[in-house]
C-alpha cells in the first residue's frame, strides 16, 4: 500500500475516534478516558511490532530519534489530554475541525522546521483549512 492510502484509512479512524471518544468520556473523568484509551493504543501497537517482528531493530534505535520519538509522545500525550477534554465540554462537530488545526499548523511547521516546499496550491489549502475549522466556530 502506498502513503495515500495509510492517509484515507488514517483520516477515517480518526473521525471515529472523534465520534467514539465522544460517546466514551460521558460521565467520567477526561483524563480517566484519554489513560485508558493510551493503554489500548499501546498495547496493539506493541503487538503489531511484535507480530511483524520489528521488535529485532530496538537495538539500532539512535539516541536522537529515541529523543525526538519521546518529543512527540509527550506533545501527543498533550493533544490526547486536551482532545477529550475538549470533546466532553464541547460538541465532537465543532471540536474535530478546530482539532483540525494540525494540519495547517503541520504544513508551515514542516516548511520552516524540515525545509519542506509550500507552492500556491498547498498554501491556498493552508488557507482553506484555517478558514474551513474558523468557520465552524461562528
């Protein structure tokens, strides 16, 4: 399978996550819900490298992308705490498209920190993706 297609299956299950998530932290504590949903997230994720056998290249790992991987944990750890949070006070169809944020953000993120191109179509999409979620706010 190509990087497209892991895309469309990714922007799938994460609008069920959005859907489900809301439905699960009713009544319970956001954080309680995101410890919980962290542990299902690593365990089958232990299991597929496990089952594929990656598990063999844990000792190649560098020190820099063992930093750079616990960097992203913690921001993730950071995103999930304020996701469900923000799905149980709020409405899940307003709060997926300002969540939706990250990928405008990721794009100039990518440009500045990665040296990754912006033509006009991607920022015209930038731009598009920052009014489309502001909208949904009003």
């Amino acid at each position: 399978m190509n990087w497209l297609l892991y895309a469309f299956i990714s922007a799938a299950a994460a609008a069920l996550t959005a859907i489900l998530a809301k439905i699960g932290v009713e009544g319970i504590p956001s954080t309680l819900a995101t410890a919980f949903r962290t542990v299902v997230v690593a365990a089958f994720a232990w299991l597929i490298v496990f089952g594929a056998g990656e598990h063999r290249a844990i000792g190649s790992v560098t020190r820099r992308s063992w930093l750079f991987l616990f960097l992203s944990g913690l921001a993730t750890a950071i995103s999930w705490l304020a996701y469900f949070r923000a799905l149980q006070l709020g409405q899940a169809s307003r709060v997926a498209p300002i969540d939706k944020l990250s990928l405008p953000l990721t794009i100039v993120l990518a440009a500045v920190w990665l040296g990754e191109p912006i033509g006009w179509k991607v920022a015209a999409g930038v731009i598009l993706m920052t009014l489309g979620a502001l909208v949904t706010i009003l």
